[in-house]
C-alpha cells in the first residue's frame, strides 16, 4: 500500500511561551507553596518543561479561607450580569491566547497539536463563553425562581485533557456564584496555571480562584476541607469511589466523572467507510485517553471481516510521532505508568487468546509511544473487554442480532458512553432507548458541545457537566 510522503510540519514550540518554573495561584497571586516542588516533563521526549510548586496542607487551607470570603463578600453577593461579564472575559482571553495553550498542552499533554488547536483549546473557551450566558439567566433555567451558589467547589481533574477539564469544572462553578479551589493532575499541571493567569489578566476578584498543583495527597486535601461545599472529581473509578466514602455524611454536594468501557455497534446497513472514520476517531482520538472512548467495538458479524480489513487499512495510515507535528494523528502516552499499563493489558489479551493487529507504522525510539492496535476474536470474559486500557487499543467483538448487541454493550460495570452506526433512524431510537450510557451518538462519536450534559451512571459515575442540566450540580437545589 503507498502512503503520502509528507515534509514535517512542526508548530514552533516558542509559541507556548515555556517558563522554567510556575508558581501556584492562591488568593490571586502567584506564589510559592508549601510542597515539594514537581517537575513536568514533555512525555514526547521525556526532557523536563518546567518546575511547578506544590500545595502543602496549609496552602490548601489558605485557599479554601480566601474562596470562602470572596465567595461570601464578593461573587456570591454580585449580580450575575456582572459576574457574567468576568466570564466572558475569560472566554475571549482564551481565545487570544489559543496558540500559546494549544502548543504548550501538546508540550505537556503528548496530544498532537492537530487536537489541542482544534478540539480542546476552542471548547475549552466554548465552555466559558456558554456559561457566561447562563450566569444572569439562572432564574430561568428549571431550579426555582432564584437558585443560590453552594459555596466553595473543590476540584481535582485528570491528565488527558487538562485545560478542557479546568474549564468544563470552572466555569460552571463561577456562573452559579460559586468560588473554586482545582487541583490539576501531576503530570499536566502547566496549562492550568496559564488559565490562571489568563483569570488575573481578567480581574476577577482574589479568591474567586485558586489553582493548587500537587499529587493526590493534595487533591484528598482539597475535597476533605470542612470549608468546601462542592466537589467535583473527574480521574479513576478507585480514586472516585474513594472520595465518596470519605465524604459520606459530610453533607457536601458530590458530582463523579469516572472510566468507561464503550460500546461502539457497527449495524450491517451502516454506511462502512464512514463508520470506519468513526472508530478511528473514536479510539484513536488523543491517544485513546479518554474516558468515553469507543474501546470496545461491537460489529454484525455479516460485516464483521469487512470492516476488520477497512480499519487495517485505514489505521496503518495513522501517523504516530511528534506531538508539535500538525500531520501528527497520535502522539505520545502521557507517562511510563499510562504506558506500562497499557503493554500490561494488550500482554493480557494476548495471553487470553484474541489476536492481536499492530499498525507497521514508525514509531519514535524516545518518548513514550504505543503504535495503534486492533484486537480481533475478543470474547467478554476477556481483561481487554472489560477493563478500561485508556489508550490507543481497541477490541473487536461481533453480534448476530439487534438484542445481541445490546446485551454485549451493557456487559460492562460502566456506563458512561455509546455509540450506534446504521442507516435505519427507527434502530436509533430503539438503541438510544435500551443501551445504558450518559451519552449515545448516532453516526458519530467523541462530539463534544457545552449545550450538550455529559456525564455517566454506574461506575462511570453521577452527575452531569454541560447544558442546563449542568447548572444543577453547582446550585443549591
Ligand atoms: P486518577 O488517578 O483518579 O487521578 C485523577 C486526579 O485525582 C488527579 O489530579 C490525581 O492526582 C487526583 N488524585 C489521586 N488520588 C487522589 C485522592 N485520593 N483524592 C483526591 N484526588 C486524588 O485518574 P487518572 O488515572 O489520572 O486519570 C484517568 C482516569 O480518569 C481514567 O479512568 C478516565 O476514564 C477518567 N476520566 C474520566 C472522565 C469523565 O469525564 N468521566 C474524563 C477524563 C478522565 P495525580 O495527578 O497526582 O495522580
Ligand atoms: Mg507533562
């Protein structure tokens, strides 16, 4: 098969504007913590980006104090047509400084410039531009006549889409008249703590938030403090359990984002080549580190080697290399221990029988990289079946019938995603009604829109994040 020779085309990684050190945001200054100092490291080259300071429990506590008096002083009290106004200032600033995150998220992230300048960094703006229009529209949006804040937000987000998760906890909080405490995750915490720069540069009042970089000990802090009103966790299905037991009687407001296993059904009738595209996307897409992927692929069997060798083909097309690359179509494993995992679990399915597709594609001898695979002859009591890889791996299972189909999708303790390929609009609708998933996408996947609640049940965990009904998680209701 000839594929297109293409010249290199790397985004110039000056535009990220990368500083030696970032200092923690706390009560709007820049100032030092109290922890030991982490580094983080580009997972593309493993060379170190920056020395990031780290919350140590006092800062934490100084924290949640300052989100407390803004939030009791300032925000709460603000009429929400002004409070508006500071969030559409983020939005635009956002914006302007596009570049600059999108290049300094694949820096830190691995995920090729293509998605951060495309996906991440304009819904992350979207996100903060959507709100910006509920936060003087809050008496109209189903919760009473005058819905009030809870309080303080405590929030800890995950490594696969570090600004886009700041923003889709942040802004929300902040148009309910909420004020926030984030801890961002280990391994990406440098886009954060631009966004708080962008949120200095905006004026918002000091305290309104805070942005804590730190390990985990750092985040238990953050939800633990008797002065929080709300978490939000979005992260590992052990960890959200783990926090829900510790907050049991606290009477604080919980919303969990956790793993998922989706099922991506492939019909017979479904158009093949773009649902080809659909599953590429739907795994493929930021390294397969996300949390709704469309990991486990359910195929009529009637088309089952059809689309097995079309994916093949289109698979081993998909570049594999430099993040900053804009033909880059996936980058790097975030970290060692993302990757280790992944080999662990594709050693798994090997040993368990399926048989295993490697793309031929080059892949870069430094830097943590996982060529794109494709498991076939998956059966459910498989690990690859029913564990989440977070990475760029797929199982393929086949079904004979539609209630086949879905048995196999909702074989899973999750329940976040799903998605249905077919021509026959009735078949949707029959699906849509019967699989157990927050989200289902009909002829498309991995479609993300601040109108649009996004959320799971089950082990994928409760509460919904976008839309009106996202309101509900940061109001007093
Ligand atoms: P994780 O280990 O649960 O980490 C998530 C965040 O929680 C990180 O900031 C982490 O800090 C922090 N943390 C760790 N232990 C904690 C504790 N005991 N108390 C409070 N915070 C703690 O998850 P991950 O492996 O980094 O992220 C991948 C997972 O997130 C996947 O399972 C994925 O499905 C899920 N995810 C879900 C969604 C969704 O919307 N449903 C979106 C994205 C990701 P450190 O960084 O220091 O570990
Ligand atoms: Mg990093």
């Amino acid at each position: 098969m000839t594929t297109w020779e293409y010249a290199p085309a790397p985004e110039s990684r000056d535009i990220a504007n990368l500083k030696p050190s970032y200092r923690m945001f706390l009560d709007g200054e820049f100032v030092e913590g109290g922890g030991e100092p982490l580094k983080s490291i580009n997972p593309a080259t493993e060379e170190v980006l920056a020395e990031v300071s780290t919350a140590d429990r006092d800062d934490v506590d100084r924290a949640v104090k300052a989100a407390g008096r803004a939030q009791e002083e300032v925000w709460g009290p603000m009429p929400g047509a002004e409070r508006a106004k500071y969030v559409y200032r983020i939005a635009r600033l956002i914006a302007e400084r596009a570049r600059e995150l999108a290049v300094l998220e694949s820096l830190d992230n691995g995920k090729p410039i293509r998605e951060s300048r495309d996906v991440d960094v304009p819904t992350a703006s979207a996100h903060f531009f959507h709100h910006a229009g509920w936060a003087d529209k809050l008496d109209f949006a189903g919760y009473g006549p005058d819905p009030r804040p809870l309080g303080v937000a405590g929030q800890v987000i995950p490594w696969n889409f570090p600004l886009l998760m700041a923003a889709w906890k942040i802004a929300p909080a902040l148009a309910c008249g909420n004020t926030v405490v984030l801890k961002p995750a280990e391994t990406t915490p440098l886009t954060a703590l631009v966004l708080a720069e962008i949120i200095q540069q905006a004026e918002l009042p000091p305290g309104v938030v805070n942005v804590l970089p730190g390990a985990g000990d750092v985040g238990a802090a953050v939800v633990g403090h008797p002065g929080v009103h709300k978490v939000a966790f979005t992260g590992s299905t052990d960890v959200g359990k783990s926090i829900q037991r510790s907050l049991a009687g606290s009477g604080k407001k919980l919303t969990l984002e956790l793993g998922g296993k989706a099922a991506n059904v492939v019909f017979d009738d479904a158009p093949l080549d773009q649902a080809v595209e659909g599953i590429v996307n739907g795994i493929f897409f930021n390294q397969g580190h996300v949390c709704c992927a469309g990991s486990r692929l359910l195929v009529q069997e009637s088309v089952a080697e059809e689309v097995l060798e079309k994916l093949h083909r289109r698979v081993a097309t998909l570049r594999v290399g430099d993040p900053l690359d804009k033909n880059t179509d996936v980058g790097a494993i975030n970290s060692r221990e993302q990757l280790t995992k992944i080999q662990e679990l594709v050693a798994s399915g090997e040993s368990e029988g399926a048989e295993r597709w490697t793309s031929p594609c080059p892949v870069p001898d430094k830097g943590f990289f996982f060529a794109p695979t494709v498991f076939a002859g998956v059966s459910q009591a498989m690990r690859i079946a029913r564990e989440e890889i977070f990475g760029p791996v797929l199982s393929v299972l086949t079904f004979r019938t539609p209630d086949e189909a879905v048995a196999k999708a909702n074989n899973t303790p999750y329940g976040l995603s799903a998605g249905v390929w077919t021509e026959k609009g009735s078949r949707i609708l029959w699906m849509a009604d019967r699989l157990r998933a927050g989200v289902v996408w009909a002829n498309t996947f991995n479609r993300f829109d601040p109108t649009a609640p996004f959320g799971g049940y089950r082990e994928s965990g409760f509460g919904r994040e976008g839309g009106r009904a996202g309101l509900e998680a940061y109001l007093d209701v």
